[in-house]
C-alpha cells in the first residue's frame, strides 16, 4: 500500500508543480507582447516565490498542516492553483494582474509541497528519506516541465498556462480519492502559534534548518537563472537554434535533479543524512565556482558540467525535510516543514536577484560562484549536526 501511495502522490505533486515556473518559461514571449521592463520580467519570477513565503509563513503560524487533514490541504490548495494561475491565461494582458496571480498562486502552492511531505512521512518510517526523496524529485521534475513544453512549440503562452493548471486540478483530485493517510499519523494537533520558538530551542533542529538555508540559498537562483545562462553561451558560442537548445539543457539539467533526489534519499538511509548532504553540497559548491569557466566554450562540456551540477544541487533537499521529520515533535511535523521552507525560500528572493547585478559587474564568468557560500554554511551546519547528540535521531546515522 505505501509504495503505491509513493508514486501516486509523486504524480500529483509532479503535476501540481508545473504551474511554479510555467510563467517564467513564457518570459521571452510575454517581453515580446507586453514590452516587458528587467523589473516587469524579475517581479513576474519573484511573485510566486513572495506568495510562497507568505503561504507556508502564514500556514506554519496557523498550524495548518497539523490541525486539518494534510490531503484535504493539499486538495483545496492544488485546485486553487489551478484556478489562479489558469486566469492568467484566461485574463491577464498586461504584467500588473499577472504578478497579482502569480503571487496568489504562490500562496496556495504553500498548500502543496509541505503537506506533501508530511503525507508521505505518516507512511514510511524506514526508508524515509528515500520516500521524500522520490517526492521532491516529483517536484523536481515538474519544475522542469514547463521549458520542456516550450520545445514542442506551444502554439500560445496561454495554452501553456492551461496546460500547467489542469495539471494542478488533476492532482488535487488525485490526492482526495487515490491518496489515503499512513499508520503512522498522528492526531490533529492543538493550535500553538509559540510551537515555532520552541522548536528552534533544539539544537539539532537548527542546524538541520541552517543546512537548508545554506542549500536554498543555491538552489533556486541556479534554477532561475540557468536558462538565460545557457541561451547566452549558446548564442554566444553560435550554435544554431540557441534557443531550442537552451530550453532542452534547462529541462534536463533541473530534470535530472530528480534523478539525484532519489539517489540521495536511498544513500541517506544507508549511510546518514548529514554524510550525504555535506557531499552532495561539495560537489554543487564546487560547480557553482567553475561552471563560468565553460561559458561560451563547448556546448557539449557545458552541460555536462551543468548535469553535475543540475543532479547534485537537489540531491540532498529532501534529506533536510526527512531530518525535521525525525527531530521534531511528531504532533507538529507539519508545521516544521511548513516553517522551514518558508525561511528557504525567503532567503531564495535574495539569491535570485543577487545573480543579474553579479552578471553585470563580474560577468557569467564568475556570477556563480557567489552561490557557492550557501553550501559551504550548509556543510558546516550539517557536520556540527552529525557531532552532535541530536544525531542519534536522525535515520541512517552512524556514531
């Protein structure tokens, strides 16, 4: 029963998660359309990332993931992300109602991801961070779709916005009728807007958090920012069809994330969280410094530099999630994910705009490797974590 819950809500959650970057993948459209300005087109990115920082922030204070039924959570807010981001395509002609949308959107997609996890968490204790993992590689994947769609010649921007909301609205009903809650849920919590502060009074629960503080400081700028980054060393390199290409390389280097997410839940659990996540963020910070020595060199060499770092970058997200799971009290597991996503992507709003202004003063060159600091925080939080007492709840861990 729990590994077809696996994949049946790895499907929903796969197809939930397009709507996050189907604006962004139209951006070179909508700048030919509505005249778009460099502000117009980074508040159409970043609108969905403040909407989901204001979801899960508001979601964590209320506890809702704990006091409702996570499925029913997941249900409500899938359908109405479909709806908001769907009227976009329906209605807006200009970037004013689109950002509004697009924020609505991130706010319900708070509704989303974290029940998600927790959903899943009610089902495995063994093999957890597997589990998550194959969950965040859903998610993983259907972050990527969206530029895939734009290889097939998407006839109109909006049919893609279509596409990616009825997406969401399939997997709402999918959670409501195939997904069902696990053996180990527990009951629904009381309402404790404090619960936030004493948790992080726990050691072991802020290190796991500031490890993935350090990792989402890289993840969603190299996300954000590596299609203009290989449309241009492309362009500049002079290969035909640039665009085509860009669009293929960003699907398959977010893509492969996913790959890299079910690998490291697997070593995970074999071999420890902490171990793994420190490795998996050696290798993405090492990237992030030398990716823009290829930049406008061989296409073939620059992607497989990027598929490195593309499958290591995310190998190790779910493995922080899974961590909280394990560290926290068990009645508020919800609201823990909740919290520790919202500061994630808080901290991405930053990153993402950090990237352009670099671009312009140190060239792609080295813009990367500012993102290189995120890993290297993230490390030493996860090896003060793996010394530490704390450790010994943690899956996988070995003293």
């Amino acid at each position: 029963m729990k590994w077809r819950i696996l994949l049946t809500l790895s499907i929903a959650e796969l197809l939930a998660m397009a709507v996050w970057f189907s604006a962004t993948a139209v951006i070179p459209v909508l700048n030919a359309e509505w005249g778009l300005s460099d502000s117009g087109t980074a508040w159409l990115t970043m609108s969905v990332q403040i909407g989901f920082v204001v979801g899960t922030l508001l979601s964590a204070l209320l506890n809702i993931s704990d006091i409702y039924n996570a499925r029913h959570v997941f249900t409500v807010c899938a359908i109405l992300c479909a709806i908001f981001n769907g009227a976009i395509g329906a209605f807006a002609n200009s970037i004013e109602p689109a950002i509004v949308l697009r924020f609505l959107t991130g706010v319900f997609l708070a509704g989303v991801y974290p029940p998600g996890m927790k959903i899943i968490a009610t089902w495995f204790k063994k093999g957890r961070g597997m589990a998550i993992g194959v969950l965040v590689g859903a998610l993983t994947v259907g972050s990527a779709s969206p530029h895939l769609f734009k290889v097939f010649g998407i006839p109109d921007w909006r049919f893609l916005m279509y596409a990616a909301s009825t997406g969401s609205l399939i997997a709402g009903l999918i959670c409501l009728f195939f997904v069902k809650d696990g053996p180990y849920l527990r009951k629904a919590a009381k309402f404790d807007w404090r619960y936030l502060g004493k948790a992080m009074k726990d050691r072991g629960v802020r290190l796991a958090n500031f490890g993935y503080l350090g990792h989402m400081w890289e993840l969603y700028a190299v996300w954000t920012w590596i299609p203009i980054f290989l449309l241009e060393s492309f362009s500049s390199y002079g290969l035909p069809d640039a665009a085509s290409w860009s669009a293929v390389g960003t699907f398959a280097v977010i893509g492969i994330g996913g790959v890299g997410c079910l690998s490291g839940g697997m070593l995970a659990d074999r071999y420890g969280r902490t171990t793994i996540t420190i490795w998996s963020m050696a290798v993405s910070g090492l990237c992030c410094v030398i990716v823009g020595f290829f930049f406008g060199g061989s296409p073939i060499l620059l992607l497989t530099v990027c598929l490195v770092w593309g499958f290591a970058v995310v190998a190790d997200s779910a493995q922080f999630s899974t961590s909280i799971t394990e560290l926290v009290d068990q009645e508020y597991v919800g609201t823990a994910l909740t919290f520790q996503t919202s500061m994630g992507f808080l901290l991405t709003m930053v990153s993402i705009r950090i990237i352009p202004v670099a671009v312009d003063r140190l060239t792609w060159k080295w813009a990367f490797s500012i993102l290189a600091i995120g890993p290297v925080f993230g490390m030493i939080s996860m090896y003060l974590l793996k010394r530490s007492p704390e450790a010994a709840k943690i899956g996988g861990e070995r003293r």
